[in-house]
C-alpha cells in the first residue's frame, strides 16, 4: 500500500444468496485523490461502498482505513419526522459534538450545499428530494472525515447545485481528503482522478478521459 | 458522561419522532379504550373487561415499540458510524418506551378504576404496570424478527387476540407473554384469590426473554465494522 493510501479494500467477496455480486475486487484510495466508481446497475458499486464503510460485512477479503469515514448512502439515510437542526444534534452527539457545536459545525455544512436557511426546522419528509439529499451529504461531512465516501450524492439536486457539488469535490480534495464517488454521470468523469468500473463482479481501472469525460 | 448524553439524546430523538406520529399514537391509545368500553361499561362484562383492557394496553405500547424499531431502521447504521454504540441507542429507546408505558399503563389502571370499580386497586395497577413492562419488549422483538408493517403488525394483533380468545387458565395461555399479568388483572376484577408470586415472575421471565431475543437480532442488523487502520 503506498504510504498516502488512506483507504485499502483487498480481494473483496460478496454474494447474495447465489448471485456473486464480487469476485476479489480490490481498492485503493489516496489522500486528495477522487475515484469514481462506475458501471452498470447490479454491478456492486453501492455493495462495495456499504463494505468500504463497513455497514455490510464482505464474504472475503479485506478493508483498511486511515482516518474517520463519512458515507453518504443512495437513500437518504434520515429520519422522516425530525428537521435538519434535529439531525445535526442527534449525529453530532455521536461525534462528541455538544447541541450547540453540532449545530455550528452542521449549519456550515448545510450552508456549502445551498440547504435553504428557512428549511432547518422542516422536518425531513416535507422537503423536497434535493434537499433532503443535501441533509443527507451533510450528515456525511459532520465529521470532519478524511475519507468521503458517496453513493450518487447528488440524487435530485437541481443543476446550480450539481455543479456546485462537483466543486466541492475539488475543494475536498485538495484539503487533503480521499474521495470515492458512485456515479453515473460519465460526463463528469473528468473531474475525478481514477475510474473504477466494476463489471462482472470484478474492477478495471480506467482513465477518467478514456470513459467519455 | 459522554455515553449518557449520547443515550439521552437517542431517547430524545427517538421521543420527538414517536410524538409526530399523532394518528399512529391515537390510534393505538383509542383501540384499547374503545376495546375496553365495549366489553366493560357498554357491554355489561365488566370483569372481563379488567383484564381485556389489560391486554389491549399491551397491544398499544407493542406497537409503538415496534414502529419505533422501523422508523430507526435506515438511520442506525449510520448512527453507529458516527459514534454511538448498540447500548446507547437501545438504552435511549427503552427508556423513552417504558416512561410512555408506564403512563399508558396509569392512564389504562385511572380509566379502567373509573369505569368498572374493581375491588383489588393494588392488583389493577400490578397487573397493567407487569404488561407495559412486556409490552416494551414485545414490541421489540416482533420489530427485530419481522421488520415489516404489514407482517409485524399481523403477528402482534395474532399474539394478542390469541391471549383475549383463550380461556385464561388454559395450557396454552400459560406460556403466552401477557399471561402472568392477565392472572394478575383477574385478580383485580374480583375473581377471587390473590396475587400469586409466580405470576410476576413469569411476567418478568418473558419480559427479559423477549428483550433478549430482541438485542440478539437487533443488535446483529446494526452491526457495522470497524475497519483496521492501516498497519
């Protein structure tokens, strides 16, 4: 592993009842690198992630990680009936943050995203699915995590802020953190440092230039 | 200190999402009345209607026990990633579960004293506090087992019309969950005898057994991993 690799997923095996999902994926992120990870719908990129951020245990293999994680699941991982000021205390206690700090920190983290100020105290089902996705992000980055790993993060996110994102990513990065993105937007594949594509269970590394970006 | 205010905070959390549910919560507060006036004071069976009511209170704390288990469900893991551990979350919630119970038992024990005068007062409050304490668990354990609306709610409104259609001292009726505290509320209604310690015991038993069963399951769907840095 390269003395910068923050994040290392080795011969990675996953099946689902019958259907091997991975067959021996490997993964290795650096700090202030982006990698994408893409490829058809099935083909273990949101397993490989759930692994990567250990809330679902590989059948093989092996995941080493140098620093706090930040997941951002596909679905918003939220609960329907409490606002963002809510979330932000409840996750933010977890991180030893007390009410006020929590609030602080997350609001900073809100406010990046374009989260609307009015919206703090919505609760999280009668917003709408772009801002839910951006409490969704912050929660992510709550911590102050140097590895971000995202599951097609910017799921309804109007087109300022989808933009907006991919900046962020560059910023992201160069603080120094490792990044790996699902993503079907192959059209941003430029803006990343490394493909990955999984197809058939297994990886293959590509340039981001070679795929379409 | 810190694992306290983190248990404190889940309770809360858990709390403030529970208390939105107000068609849910008056749902489940006004089946168990309504179950109870029908049978008790507009039905004319009013010792049946003792430990009915009793049973139906049981049925009202499972369930929210067991909407709390779902509504937590997408948000756990995560919790977990961000610094909670198993015990904090569940100490949160059985603390936000067993308050409400022991209120919706009161409550239960208040109306129940009110509208049918039954002769043991000690035995009604005994006998409804024993079934909050099982129906925390219950509710949890149906939640862990069969994390789905439909399938959960069915199996706890089969336990719990099992437990109401059977004679109370039948075989079967012994080994089912709210058997010691239906003995209890019997008791209550002015059947005869006394409390018998066996019954708070079994209550007990089941209450632990389920909480057990519960965590078990719970506790292994939450689980995340704790990835080694590198060496």
């Amino acid at each position: 592993m390269p003395s910068t690799a923050v994040l290392t997923a080795q011969a990675i095996r996953k099946s689902f009842g019958r259907k091997r999902v991975l067959e021996g994926v490997d993964l290795e992120v650096a700090r202030g690198e982006v990698v994408a990870l893409v490829g058809e719908n099935g083909a273990g990129k949101t397993t490989l992630l759930r692994i990567c951020a250990g809330v679902l245990p590989a059948d093989g293999g092996s995941v080493e990680l140098g620093g706090p994680v930040g997941y951002c699941p596909q679905d918003p991982g939220v609960l329907d009936l409490l606002t963002a000021d809510e979330h932000l205390i409840y996750f933010g206690t977890g991180l030893r943050l007390h009410r006020q700090a929590a609030l602080d920190v997350g609001r900073r983290c809100l406010a990046r995203l374009d989260f609307p100020d009015r919206e703090r105290s919505t609760l999280a089902r009668d917003l709408s699915s772009g801002t839910r996705q951006k409490l969704n992000l912050a929660l992510a980055l709550l911590g102050d995590p140097s590895i971000l790993l995202l599951d097609e993060p910017y799921q309804g996110f109007d087109r300022g802020t989808y933009i907006d994102f991919w900046a962020l990513v560059a910023e992201w990065r160069a603080a120094g953190r490792a990044i790996v993105v699902v993503t079907h937007m192959l059209a941003e594949l430029r803006r990343v440092d490394r493909v990955i594509e999984l197809t058939a269970g297994r990886a293959r590394i590509a340039r981001g230039d070679e795929m379409g970006g | 200190m810190t694992a306290l205010r983190r248990t404190l905070v889940a309770a809360e959390m858990q709390g403030r999402d529970l208390l939105r549910r107000r068609l849910a919560l008056a749902m489940l507060v006004s089946l168990p009345v309504a179950f109870y006036l029908a049978t008790g004071p507009l039905g004319g069976q009013a010792q049946y209607a003792v430990p009915a009511a009793g049973v139906s209170a049981a049925w009202s704390i499972a369930g929210a026990a067991f909407f709390s288990v779902l509504a937590s469900r997408r948000i756990e893991q995560r919790l977990m990633l961000a610094g909670y551990r198993a015990a904090d979350l569940l100490v949160g919630r059985l603390l936000l579960l067993e308050a409400g119970g022991v209120v919706l038992a009161l409550g239960f024990s208040v109306l129940v004293a009110v509208g049918s005068s039954p002769p043991d007062l000690g035995a009604l409050v005994l006998g409804n506090g024993l079934t909050a304490l099982i129906g925390v668990p219950l509710g949890l354990a149906v939640g862990a087992l069969l994390p789905r609306e439909l399938e959960g709610t069915l199996l706890l409104i089969g336990i719990v019309g099992v437990e109401l259609s059977l004679p109370p001292d039948s075989a079967i009726a012994t080994v089912l969950p709210l058997y010691g505290p239906g003995q209890i509320l019997l008791i209550a209604a002015g059947y005869g005898g006394q409390v018998e310690p066996s019954w708070v015991v079994h209550g007990l038993a089941y209450a632990l057994a389920l909480l057990v069963v519960a965590v078990g399951l719970w506790s292994r769907r939450i689980r995340v991993s704790r990835h080694a840095a590198p060496g």
